[in-house]
C-alpha cells in the first residue's frame, strides 16, 4: 500500500472501533457547507465528519452555519418525548 494511502487508512481506523456516543463528546467547526452536506471537523479529534441533510427540503446554510462556527452534535436517540 503506498504510503499515502496508509496514512488515510490510519487516520480513520478508530472510527469503527469508538464508542458510538463518541461522536458525541467531540466539538466541531464547521468548514464546508453545502444545501445537503455539513462539513465538520473535530476540535480534539481532527477528525472530518460529512453530516448529510435529512430534510432536503430545507437545504442547509452558510447563514445558520458559517464557516468556523464551533458545534457540538446531539444524540437524537436521547430525546424525552413528551
């Protein structure tokens, strides 16, 4: 494997064996924004995230996310119904 390549294939190689509620300890930037795709990086982690939009009909934007705005991600599976 060129080196390279390994070097990508290290850098996500705990994404699969993390905690899933990982994700969800971690803070991020925003550093791309498109109308279905949120581009993320981790504060701690350096880790990219792409965050596909689930509404299209609503698209996304750089007004409600402006490059650079730090985020944190809630774990949807955690909201109280009421």
């Amino acid at each position: 494997m060129p080196r390279a390549a390994l070097r990508r294939a290290r850098r996500f190689t705990h994404l699969t064996t993390m905690d899933n509620n990982a994700i969800f300890d971690e803070k991020y930037r925003v550093i791309a924004i498109d109308e279905q795709n949120l581009i993320l990086r981790g504060v701690r982690s350096g880790e990219v995230l792409t965050i596909k939009n689930a509404d299209p009909e609503n698209p996304l934007t750089a007004e409600d996310y402006p490059p650079g705005k730090l985020i944190a991600l809630n774990d949807p599976s955690n909201k109280t119904k009421s």
